[in-house]
C-alpha cells in the first residue's frame, strides 16, 4: 500500500458573510470514497492553515485508487485537491541510499 497526501481547498461562502459550508456534501464525498475505493485506508484527517483548509493522510492499493479518490473529493466536494506521494523519513533516506549505491549505515 502506498500512503498518500490528500490537499483539499473548500469551496467557502463569501468572505463577507458568516456561513461555514454546509455538512452534507463532505457526508456524500466520504460515503462516496468507501463505495468507490474500499480498499483506501484513512489515517488521519487535520485541518490546516496556509492555502488548503485539509490535509488527509491514506494508504491505497496504487496511483489509481488515489487518484480516484481525488477526483471524488474535486467533482462531489467541489474542492481543488492535490494528492501527493509520501514514504516516512527513514525510509527515504534508505532509498537514496541504495539509489546512489552508498554503502549503509
């Protein structure tokens, strides 16, 4: 399984009023995924500062599933989301490691 970020930018009301978006539609996207792409693990969900407003952690079987997934959030959610490719640290570091053929350690 691969882990994935997922970078969502909401749809607000305008700024000059009050209103947070409605629940419903983020319920729809949600049950719309675990239909679509059972196999996506989610791992955790923080809502962000900075130009997105959500930043979703998951594992999926391949680029496809997470792409799928993506698209789900951008057409139902009406959103602009990012989905980025992700390995922990300490895994990285053994990948270049081995890339460059540096002994390890």
């Amino acid at each position: 399984m691969a882990t994935c970020i997922l970078l969502t930018q909401l749809a607000h009301a305008a700024p000059e009023t009050d209103e947070t978006p409605p629940a419903e539609p983020e319920r729809r996207v949600v049950d719309r995924i675990r239909a679509a792409c059972p196999e996506v693990e989610w791992a955790g969900s923080r809502a962000v500062l900075g130009p997105y407003d959500r930043l979703d952690v998951f594992r999926a079987s391949d680029g496809g599933t997470a792409i799928e997934g993506a698209t789900i959030v951008r057409r139902l959610g009406h959103a602009r989301a990012e989905v980025w490719g992700a390995t922990e640290w300490l895994r990285s570091k053994e990948l270049a490691r081995d890339a460059l053929g540096a002994p390890g350690g």
